[in-house]
C-alpha cells in the first residue's frame, strides 16, 4: 500500500506570524471539502527575548510540519503599520516561520491580510471575529474558545484553499460567494 497523496489528498498548514501570539491552522484536503486538522496558537509573551521568541516560532512551524506533514504553508504577509518596529518584528516572525518551512521543503504561498478576509467573507475589511464565524460555517466547526489568531492562522490555509483549489483538479473561487454559489449546502 502507497503512502503517497493524491491532487485531491492534500494538507496546508496556514500561519498568522506574531511576536506575542502566532496562530496555525492545518486544513485537510480529500476530496472536494476541506477538513480542519488542528489550529492553535503558541503564545510568546512568557519570553523577554526576541530572538528567543523567534527561536520557539521556528521551533513550532517545525515541529508542526513534522506531525502534519503539509504539502503547502499560506502565511499572512505583514502589513504596513506607523509603528517599524513593530512591522520589523513582525517580519522577523514571518521569515522564520517561512525558514522552518524552506527547511522542510515546503513551499510558501503569502497572502495579505486583506485578500485573506476577502477570500473567507467576501470583505477585505471584515473583523477577525466575522473570518471566525466563517470558518466555523464553512468548516462545520463549534466555536474555537482560543484567541482569534488561531482563526487567522486557519484562514490563510482557506485562503490558499480557495485561491489554489487543490482539491477540485482546477476549479477556482473568487471568494465565499462563488464557493456558496457551487456548495449550496454549506449556507449557514
């Protein structure tokens, strides 16, 4: 018996990179629906050391592709923010989760936050708690008691999941309403 993956047996670790909190969210692709693995956060405020703090981000982006093995990592890009220093950390986090991920061979796929609130709600501009609901509703999940960035990790997964359609040999989605528009059934 083959352990290989099909096209339409795939699995894409999604991370939203943060020096306090990083959020991941593994989705599980067979067939045509995708399945939530797991999703979490790692939270880091407990560490006074920034490279420190990296060094544990690196050390979870790892450890998760190591138990999931993804074929892919959607990973929130940093946006633009008046503070530097804070989008220089910020940017810190995202290579080394992306570093993790070039170790392990991984190919990265980055998202903005905007394209990824688009591409779950139909709005760029939508709260982390309405990209939350959604989830819940597309996944067919109960609420995630968490902080959202365990949804936000989640979302660019589902990000990556509608824009690459890996499960439908081809299909692409704009956004929630052309996937509802084909999957009547998952309306809430």
């Amino acid at each position: 018996m083959s352990n290989k993956k099909t096209n339409q047996d795939r699995i894409i670790l999604g991370i939203d990179p943060g020096t306090i909190v990083m959020g991941y969210g593994i989705i599980h692709l067979q067939g045509k629906d995708p399945k939530l693995s797991t999703m979490g956060v790692l939270k880091l405020d407990k560490f006074a050391d920034h490279a420190t703090r990296l060094r544990k981000i690196f050390e979870r982006t790892l450890s998760l592709i190591d138990e999931y093995h993804p074929d892919e990592l959607a990973i929130e890009a940093p946006f633009y923010g008046k503070n530097v220093q804070s989008m220089l950390k910020l940017g810190r986090a995202q290579g080394v989760a992306i570093a993790a991920a070039l170790y392990r061979q991984i190919p990265i796929f980055e998202y903005s936050p905007k394209k990824i609130k688009q591409s779950i709600t139909g709005n760029g501009n939508a709260s982390k708690e309405q990209v939350a609901g959604m989830l819940y509703s597309i996944l067919d999940m109960k609420a995630f008691d968490g902080p959202l960035d365990a949804t936000d990790g989640l979302a660019a997964a589902m990000c990556h999941y509608f824009q690459k359609n890996v499960s439908t040999g081809g299909k692409t989605y704009s956004g929630w309403k052309s996937f509802l528009t084909d999957n009547p059934d998952r309306k809430v």
